[in-house]
C-alpha cells in the first residue's frame, strides 16, 4: 500500500511516518507539508490511501479531496481533523472520505485504521489495479506524444491516426497562467475542472503543454462550448490564486491544423487581459478564522495566515477587518483570551501550560493582556470561578 502524508505540521508528519514504517515496513510513505506538495505526489506515484489535514496552508484538505477525486476515484481519503473542525470532517465524510483522526493522534487509531484498508486492498483484484495502472500510464504517454506533435516536434513510430479518427471535428480549449512562481497545484487545479466538465459536455481530454498551459481537446455541439467555457472561468477564479486566461478555437475539422491553431490561440493570448483570482472574500476569511481557532500555540503573524488563503498581507488585513469588523491582530488576541477563559475552568492546568496552549511564552504579557481585557488577571479569574461554583453547590 502507498500512503501519502499531508499535513502542515512537521511532527504530525513525522510521527505518523515512524507508526507505518514500525508496524508496516511493507508500506511505502510520502509526505507532504501543503496541498501544492501533496499534488506533485498524486501526480507521480501511485497512491492507494491520502491521510490528510483538513485546514492547511493554500488550500484546505477537503478542496483537494474534491479536485483529486474525478482523476484519482480509487483514492481512499482520511482526514485528520482537531477537535474545532469536526463540522468540517462531517463534511468530508458525507463527499466520500472514508474515515478521519482526531488531534493528538493516537498510535493505535492509526493501526486500526490502516489495518482495515489493507483488509479491503487484499479484496481488490489485482486484475483491477493493474487495468488502473494501465490507464494512467496510457494517459501520460498521450499527453506526452500529442505534446511534442502539436509542438511540431518528432514523436517516431507513434500512429495519430486513430486520435485522428475519434475526433473528426473538435475545439480546444486553451489555459494560460501568469505566474512567477512553480504552479504545480494550479495546474492539478485546471486539469481535474476541465477534464469534469468535458466529460459533462461532451467527450475529449486534457493535456500539459507547458509548465505554466493546459489544452483541452472537446468534442461538442457548437451551443455547448460558451457554457462549457464560461463555467471554466467561473471555477478557475474561486480556486486559481494566479491570474490566467481561457481561450477557445473555432471548430477545426482536420487534425493537422492541431499544430497550428494552438500557436494562434498563444498568439492570441498575447492581446487579451488574464482573469484575477476573485475568491470570495468570505470564504477566504471564514478560511483564516478555522485556521487560527485550530493553531492557537502557533505564529499567528499576519503574514502566516495571510499566506494560509494565499492573499497579499496588507490586503488580508483590510479584507479582514471589512469583514469583521476588527483589526486583525486586536481578533487574534480576543479569541487568545478568550480561549484563555474556557481553559482556566480546568483547575488542573496551571497558568503557565495555558498560557503556552494560546501562544504566550511570558506569562507576565498574558497576564497583563488578559487583565486588560476582564479587568482581573487570570489567578483572580479563576478564584471568581472556584467561589462561584462554591456558592452554587452550597
């Protein structure tokens, strides 16, 4: 079995990697510390089973799950989930995912879990994993070829006839990134969107023509493409965080012209304004806010969290108060406090493990920031607790 890793958490990683190499030698491991990372692995190794966090920098584990499945459906998908993102691992149940962890994550839930999977591996025929082996396979190698051909380069002894054949008349569809930077999960992002709704409108295929372009070739009735083209750009522009264009060809009835009307469409590119990523604002923030309940101990700087929904600082911030009302770092420290508060009802834990739990280490500033908020500090807090409960239980 071939399991990927994802989580942002190093010693989440790390300590769910030693558990499956101890007890599971046979098991191959990968790991990922985003979504972006975790794409590159489902890309090139054959994964049975993802153990992935829900709330991660970029993207969350469930918007990846969603985009993997139409390409990789044998995936089986586990969420590991804190105790303040259960709403969410009720979702990621309810789409499909088969199980999750909750945080600390205990060794022998792990066992049991793994356990169970390679119970119904054994059951899937090798029959079935080997024909799944061979479509992946057969869809690289496609890509790969028609590549280079419609790059005008040579692919040998590779027949297109029968390609030729299954698509007598057909358009393409062509999406271009602008980015600085490797886009490795955006173009995972445009390969499983565009590859749905061809499969929805009519029949065809996606391929990677360069590291920064996708094409897609679709056949369709005529009426179909506006809407197929326009329901592209309305998911790219709630998913993509990189600016991109969405060009489509006329019909082209000859596969020979493949070469050339893919170097009009680039060519076209050049004069028409790329999209910019339009992801909702609220969704965006809503994002940031399960981040920060689930990371309390962790940097919570702006420029973290601003990198979680993947949006300029300085923009997040003015995006954040507009949509709550408050500063960023005046939220922060209220749901600090706040957290601070349900903590102090233990009389087990003492004000220094509290104060480490919400992200102080110097307990004076915590004191003095909590008192600043309450008007009492938090030794006085806690007494007004003990005598309250006292009262109430005479």
């Amino acid at each position: 079995m071939n399991i990927l890793v994802v989580d942002d958490e190093n010693v989440i990683r790390s300590g769910i990697k030693r558990t499956l190499q101890t007890h599971y030698p046979e098991c191959r491991t990968y790991l990922a510390a985003s979504a972006d990372e975790a794409v590159i692995q489902l890309r090139s190794e054959p994964i049975d089973l993802v153990l992935s966090d829900i709330m991660m920098p970029g993207m969350s584990g469930l918007e990846l799950m969603k985009l993997a499945k139409p390409q990789h459906p044998h995936v089986r998908w586990v969420f590991i989930s804190a105790k303040s993102e259960f709403a969410y691992a009720q979702e990621a149940l309810r789409l499909g995912a088969r199980d999750y962890l909750l945080k600390p994550i205990g060794k022998e839930r792990v066992i049991e879990l793994i356990d169970k999977f390679q119970d119904d591996m054994r059951r899937e025929s090798e029959q079935i994993r080997e024909a799944r082996g061979l479509a992946t396979n057969l869809k690289y190698l496609r890509e790969a070829v028609f590549q280079r051909w419609a790059a005008g380069l040579d692919i040998g002894n590779f027949d297109m006839k029968p390609l030729a054949d299954a698509y007598s008349s057909f358009y393409l569809v062509m999406v271009k990134m602008d980015a600085d930077r490797p886009v490795h999960l955006e173009h995972f992002i445009i390969d499983n969107v565009l590859a749905e709704l061809i499969e929805r409108y009519g029949r065809g295929f996606v391929i990677s023509y360069d590291a920064q372009s996708l094409l897609g070739l679709i056949s369709l009735p005529d009426e179909s493409l506006p809407l197929l083209v326009n329901e592209l750009r309305t998911h790219l522009r709630q998913y993509l965080r990189v600016p991109f264009q969405a060009i489509a060809s006329e019909l082209i009835e000859h596969f020979h012209l493949v070469p050339a009307e893919i170097r009009r469409l680039r060519q076209a590119s050049h004069s028409q304004m790329y999209e910019q990523d339009e992801r909702g604002g609220d969704r965006a923030i809503e994002t940031a806010i399960q981040y920060i309940k689930s990371h309390f101990n962790e940097d919570l700087s702006l420029e973290r969290v601003a990198a979680v929904v993947y949006l300029n600082p300085v923009y997040f911030s003015q995006l954040f108060k507009q949509k709550t009302g408050q500063g960023y770092k005046e939220f922060v420290i209220q749901l600090r406090l706040e957290q601070a508060k349900r903590l102090l009802h233990n009389p087990s834990l003492k004000l220094a493990d509290i104060a480490e739990k919400i992200g102080y280490q110097d307990l004076r500033h915590f004191s003095q920031q909590f008192r600043k908020r309450f008007n009492a500090t938090p030794s006085e807090y806690r007494q007004q607790l003990q005598a309250n409960s006292t009262q109430l239980n005479i």
